[in-house]
C-alpha cells in the first residue's frame, strides 16, 4: 500500500536552527487543521514520532531528547507535543520525500533508531 505523507516543520524561534518535525497524511491534516474535531489525531499523523533538527531543513534528523521537549515545548508527552507542533507548525507536501509516497509494506523511509535521517530534506 502506497500513501502520501507530509510533513508539518515547527520551529520555535524564527531566527533559530532548531526544526521540529511531523509526518502527517496531508488530506487528514488539512481536514483536522481546518476545524474538524472528530477526526482522531491517530488519523492525522503517520506516527507519534517527533523528529529534531538543529541544522534547520538540511540537518539531518533524530530525535530530541525528554529535556529539549520539555524546554520548548513545556512537555514531553506525546501527544501534547504533537499537537503543539501540528496547530502551530506549517505543511510542506512532500517536498522532502521522494515523490511524497513511501510504501507502509515495506516499512517506513524514516530510521528510528536514533541514528539521524538522511531521507527528509525540506
């Protein structure tokens, strides 16, 4: 199964590097930030992954640590950050993705295993 991604760019200071990232389903998204409170955030996002670049959209991405969440964004739970990041973060539609698909049966494009990302590139 083939399906589009975006993803949603937060950065908590205009000037800053620092780049929080979402991977959402853009058809979702725009729905859920358009207003629609029924559909489920699990609809919205493709993970509860959070990814971190201090370098801006050229860095590569990991993961940032309990302490950087709690620091920006008063918290570290999950799902709170992701909201934070989905209300006030802006979409950019598959730009950094090749052709802004990734197939789930072959599993995400995206390392979470704590190395950094090479494949998103805004």
């Amino acid at each position: 199964m083939v399906k589009n991604v975006a993803k949603v760019v937060y950065k908590p200071d205009s000037q800053s590097t620092d780049e929080f990232i979402a991977v959402v389903n853009p058809e979702e998204f725009k729905k859920w930030k358009d207003g629609d409170s029924s559909i489920p955030l699990a609809s919205v996002v493709d993970s509860f992954e959070i990814f971190h670049s201090g370098q801006g959209s050229q860095g590569l991405l990991g993961r940032p640590s309990k302490q950087q969440l709690e620091t920006v964004f008063g918290t570290s739970k999950d799902v709170d950050v992701m909201t934070i990041v989905l209300q006030k973060g802006r979409e950019q539609a598959g730009e950094g993705f090749s052709g802004g698909t990734f197939s789930s049966a072959k599993g995400s494009m995206l390392d979470t295993r704590g190395k950094g990302l090479t494949g998103i590139r805004g």
